[in-house]
C-alpha cells in the first residue's frame, strides 16, 4: 500500500479527511491516467488543492503541523 498521495505527499489515513479521497486505488488510478496520458498535474502549492486526492493546501499543512507536535 502506498499511504499517501504521489502527488502532494498527504497521508491517506491521517486526519484531516475534509472532503479528500483516501481510497488507494482510486488515487493509483487517477495517477496513472494522468501519467500515461502525459497530462501533466498541476502543485498543490500553484493550485491551493491536489489534483489527485481532492486535498486542500490547509489540509497539507495541518497535518505537518500536526505530526510535528507528536512526539
């Protein structure tokens, strides 16, 4: 299982969850096709959300904000 996104490198099971997809195989999927098809995918930081996942720019940082408070 890959557990997080190609794309913008969110963790698939670590919250936030805010309308984001986190199913694994829908996100290899639409990866693939956007590779095989040679279109290109857009940053997560020019866009303000992942092309792939459906996350959000907030919702990147929240979660390295987050993990950096755990010990």
């Amino acid at each position: 299982m890959i557990g997080k996104c190609p794309n913008c490198n969110i963790m698939l099971k670590e919250p936030p969850f805010d309308n984001r997809t986190t199913n694994e195989v829908m996100i290899t999927l639409r990866y693939r096709d956007r590779v095989d098809n040679n279109q290109s995918i857009g940053s997560i930081e020019s866009k303000g959300y992942c092309e792939i996942c459906d996350a959000r720019l907030e919702d990147l940082e929240k979660q390295r904000t987050g993990n950096k408070a755990a010990p």
